[in-house]
C-alpha cells in the first residue's frame, strides 16, 4: 500500500463523515423545529390558561377583601376603641394613684 492510496482512503473516509455529520445536523434542525412547534402548540395555552387563573385569583381576592376582611378589620377598630374609652373613663383615679397624684374625690 503506497501513502497515496493512504491519502484517497483518508479523504474518502472524511468525505463519508462529512456526509454523516451533515445528515445529523439536519436531523437535529428538524428536531428544533418539531420541539419550538410542539412549544406553541402545548405550552402556549397551558400559559394562557395559567394567566386565566391568576387574574381570576386577583379578582377573588380583592372581592373577598372588600366584602369580608374591610368590614371585620373595621368592627375590630371600632371595638378596641370602645374598650379603650371605657377603660380610660372607668379608671382616671387608678392612674393618678399610680403616679402619686391625689385624686378631687
């Protein structure tokens, strides 16, 4: 075998990878192409329907806040500042006591 037929076998030898090689990278766009396909055809509306359900939750919540929780944070307050008024007419000479003062009794 002399190195020239070496070299024809070499180069034949690349020309066949070269034509595999390229085979592959065709196979592979066309698998990109079915994979980008398949994410707008599948995941896109799985999106939508995500966005669907979170405005539905945002108008939920907000409706349940104003209906529900405004009004019981409201009485909660009204509440505690009636506790907080009878208790300082109810004991004004308890403090003053406390403190040392004399009361007008």
């Amino acid at each position: 075998m002399s190195i020239a037929s070496i070299r024809d076998m070499a180069i034949v030898l690349l020309a066949i990878e070269s034509l595999i090689i390229g085979g592959l990278l065709i196979v592979l766009v066309l698998q990109i192409r079915n994979l980008i396909n398949l994410l707008k055809d599948e995941v896109k509306p799985i999106l939508d329907e995500a966005r669907d359900t979170v405005s539905t939750v945002k108008g939920t919540t907000s409706f349940v806040s104003d209906t529900v929780i405004t009004p019981i944070i409201n009485v909660a307050s009204f509440a505690s500042a009636v506790r907080q008024g009878v208790a300082t007419f109810r004991s004004p000479t308890r403090k003053r006591a406390e403190n040392g003062e004399q009361g007008t009794e």
